[in-house]
C-alpha cells in the first residue's frame, strides 16, 4: 500500500478504489481500526456509485505513523486528514466517517469547510461523554493484556468486538476472523487505541459549533448500537441544519453487509445534493 507525507510530516498509509477522474470520497475510520475495516466490497461499492475512494489508516494504528508519546487530539487527527487530502492533490472530497473517525470529519468540516464536500456521519457523536454508552467496554477492552501470538490476537479482536454485533443480523464471524489477522499481520500495536482515546476524551464537545455546517450532511446510526447511544444521532441532526438522520432497526456499532445498498444510496444521494448546490 503506498504512503504520504502529510505537509506537517505526518506519514499516512492509504490505499484507493475506482476511478481517479471521479468525485473523490474519503473515508475515516474509527477507534484503533485500520483501514481494512471498510471492507473493499464495500469500497468496490461505492466506487461502482461513481465515487473514487480513498481509505486510510489514521494516526497510531495500522501502518502509518506512530505517536508512542500521545498527547495529541482530535483537531491533529483532522489535520492528518487534512495533510492526506492534499499530499493527493485533493482540493476538497466528499468525507465518510464512522464512530471516532466521525468525531474527526466534525472537526475538520468545522474548521476546514472548504475541503468537505459533502458529510455522511455513521453512528458517531457530537463528542459529547454523555452519549459514549459503552465507555466501560471500551476501559475493558483496554484493560486487557496484548495477545502473544496471532491465534491469540484474533480471538481477543472477536472478544472485543462482540459489543459492535447488530442484534438483527447475523455476526459474520468468518469475515471478523479475516480481519483481526490481517490486523495483525500488518501491525499489531493495541496501544496506539489507548492513545485514540485519550485524544477523544481530551477533545472538546462540538455541539454549538456544528450549529455552523453548511454542507449537505447525512447521518446513519442504528437502534441496536451499545457504544454510542442513538440519542448522539438525534443529536446531530438538530445540530445541522438541513441534515437527514436515518437509523436502522436492528444495527449494531457495524455496517452489516445487507444494509450495504441502502448506505451507499444515502451517501450517494447527499453528494448529489452536493453537486447540485454548484
């Protein structure tokens, strides 16, 4: 997988889908995740939308750069986005962004709105506490010792993300199973997460400033979410003005794959409303 250097020195490991000439879209991922976890079927999807997407791995996760001493926060992960925008000749993308990496894109469209063309937030949150429901299974999870081998770190990763399970679909164990060893192959270091969360929690809440996005956003969540309440979305969609707000019955803190049609048409459909705006 090819790499940048950020304008700010920030090496960033990505990866692309589709055709470079279409609207590029950005998708940020969430907590201690790296980019495999938006499953290239999925990104084959959306490219076949007609988007040209590109998938990243953010900071201290995965293959790019590691911050073993922390103490940055969320507005630098953004600017990790930001730098990987324009390290890629990218003068502005339509972003995708789930959980923690949705916390992100708030923060860059607030500051950096040039950049966003259009906004889709997936079961994230304003980063406001009250809504991360499972914050204690977050502290569990990074409670827990590092696995010694990699038999050992994919049962730790199905343990840890039994929690993100939709309790109307079916787990697609076999696929969590793929992934928690290609984690693992590519780099296995669960204390880049412990750094994630400190700059969350370190992070202000963005509510009153959300009040001030102007591009067309749409939010997904599910009813079935135990990490971060549906009340987040709620939430969000009050926050920014002329935002549509759909949450799935049965969805969990995932994207099953029989809900993969219906988020690659909202995406879909709020870039054109992006396009349209020109």
């Amino acid at each position: 997988m090819p790499y940048v250097s950020t304008p700010e020195g920030v090496r960033l490991c990505y990866d692309t889908f589709g055709n470079p000439e279409a609207p590029p879209l950005l998708l940020i991922q969430g907590l201690g995740a790296h980019l495999l976890g938006w499953r290239a079927e999925l990104c084959e999807a959306l490219a076949g939308a007609g988007f040209h997407v590109v998938r990243f791995d953010n900071r201290d996760v995965g293959l790019s750069q590691k911050f073993p001493e922390g103490g940055y926060l969320l507005r630098d992960m953004a600017a990790d986005t930001a730098g990987l925008l324009r390290a890629l000749g990218i003068d502005s993308a339509h972003i995708v962004a789930q959980s923690m990496g949705g916390i992100i894109a708030q923060e860059l469209v607030i500051h950096q709105p040039d950049l966003v063309r259009s906004l889709a937030l997936i079961y994230t949150a304003p980063n406001n506490h009250e809504f991360f429901a499972g914050v204690d299974l977050i502290d569990e999870r990074m409670a827990l010792p590092h696995a010694r081998d990699r038999a050992e770190a994919v049962e730790l990763y199905l343990r840890n993300e039994a929690p993100c399970s939709s309790p109307g679909y079916p787990a697609d164990l076999e696929w969590l199973r793929l992934l928690g060893g290609l984690m693992y192959d590519r780099d296995y270091d669960p204390d880049g997460a412990a750094r994630q969360t400190a700059a969350i929690l370190a992070s202000p809440d963005y509510t009153a400033e959300l009040r001030g996005i102007t591009v067309p956003t749409t939010i997904m969540h599910g009813d079935g979410d135990r990490l971060i309440s549906p009340a987040a979305a709620t939430a969000l969609h009050e926050a920014i003005a002329g935002s549509t707000l759909t949450v799935f019955p049965g969805m969990g803190h995932e994207l099953p794959q029989a809900l993969w049609s219906d988020i690659v048409a909202l995406v879909h459909d709020n870039a054109v409303t992006s396009s349209e705006r020109v």
